[in-house]
C-alpha cells in the first residue's frame, strides 16, 4: 500500500506535503486504518493503476479517459483558482513579457509548448482555448512537465504554453524566470486535479482524514499548499469534459 501527491510536489513543498501526510496517516489511523508511514516521491507516484494505492492524485483527462473505470474518486482539492468555482481550475497561456502579439497571433503563427499529451490543463485546455478562437492547432514541442514548458518560452525555445493555475501560482512564487512571462489569456474553467483510491471501502475515512488534516494543518503550511478545502464531484463531472457518461 502507497500513497502520493505528485502534482504540485516541488522540493520546496516536499516536507509540507510529508506533513500534510502524517496528519491524514493520523485521522485514518483514529478510524482503524492502517497507512504508508511516508509519501512516495518521484519515480513511482504516477502509477494510478496500481491497486495498492492508497491516495493519489491525478489530473482530469486520464481520469475521464478511463482511470475512472479503475479507481473511486475521494474528492477534488479547492485551491482557490481565481476566477474559477471551488474546485475548479483554469490554465494560464503564457507568452514572453516583451512578446506584443495577440493569443490569436501567437496560437496561430508561434511554437506552442506542452507539457504532455495526457494533460487537461497543459494539452485539452489548450486545444479547446483554441478551438473557441477558430484555430486547429498541433503542438509539436512536448516537454514533459508545467516547468519545462514554461522554461521553453521563457528561454525563448517556444511561444506560449499553457499552464494550469496553480502550478502557475507556485512558478511565480519559487521561479525567478517566471519573471519574464506574462498571461495572455486563460482557458475555460474545468474540475480541478482529483483525489483518488483503489480502496472503495476506504473513500469515507479518507473524506474524514483530508479535512481532519486540513483543519489540523498549520497556518503556514495550509499557505503553502493553497488546498483550501476537500470539493465533492460525482465523477460526471469529469466525463462530461469529453462528452462521456457512466
């Protein structure tokens, strides 16, 4: 059994997220339930099918594309995205500070960074921002990560990415070369990154530890997080993203 929150898991938040984790390992452990002592970090957090996992979180495209068949939704993390419902988020399309042209310009003409083709917030916001524009586009310049595609733009490597909101938050807070990117425009808001489980007997006490934790929390480190409170979608939600049901 393991669990993970790989999402926005920078260094700089990794004892935050370690600490955030012991206090939910606490409210599961008051309901009788047994938890990984420590997160799983880097190599292994993203294995969502594997059915040991405890919690993770995923984004919203793998899950509507069929995650959702093999794990149970907890719940979705509100972090306060301006802009957006509680438990929604949006992607920023960045540009360079000095680049004067218009998102339709520089969709339509530019080299567009994504971080994978997998992504709601770095690949399906982006084609249908697009979209809505009247634009088909095909990025080509995949990067692998929210920070390697804003760091392509930045550099000058590529013209615009989309990067969701929160991992743009952060960007600003702890990236000095965010400093020399600008939002151009915002996609369509969509739900946000949801918690998952391969145990559906354990979903209500893990419902019970998160807010527990997130009460339990530090000033500070609820700051640092910026998950302000646990957000209950029923999984149509996310399907209905891509016209799917059930």
């Amino acid at each position: 059994m393991w669990a993970s929150l790989p999402m926005y898991d920078r260094p700089e938040l990794e004892q935050v997220h370690d600490r955030f984790w012991a206090l939910i390992r606490d409210g599961l452990g008051q309901a009788g339930l047994d938890a990984p002592i420590k997160l799983r970090h880097g190599e292994g957090a993203l294995d969502w099918q594997d059915p040991t996992m405890l919690l993770s979180q995923t984004c919203g495209m793998p899950y509507r594309m069929g995650l959702h068949k093999r794990v149970v939704l907890v719940g979705t993390p509100n972090y306060g995205v301006e802009g957006c419902r509680p438990g929604y988020y949006r992607s920023a399309l960045v540009v360079r500070a000095v680049d004067e042209r218009s998102v339709l310009d520089v969709l339509s003409e530019g080299q567009i960074a994504f971080n994978m083709r997998h992504s709601q917030s770095g690949f399906a916001a982006l084609h249908a921002h697009a979209a809505s524009l009247g634009l088909f586009i095909d990025p080509q310049c995949e990067t692998g990560g929210h920070l390697a595609s804003a760091r392509a733009v930045a550099e000058g490597r590529a013209d615009v990415a989309a990067l969701d909101a929160v991992s743009w938050r952060l960007m600003q807070r702890y990236d000095d070369f965010a400093r020399d990117l600008k939002v151009i425009d915002w996609s369509r808001p969509t739900p946000g990154l949801p918690l998952v489980t391969a145990f559906p007997n354990h979903v209500p006490a893990l419902k019970r530890a998160i807010n527990y934790a997130l009460q339990s929390l530090s000033f500070a480190d609820c700051e640092a997080l910026g998950f302000r409170a646990l957000v209950e979608f029923h999984p149509r939600a996310y399907l209905a993203e891509a016209g799917l049901h059930g």
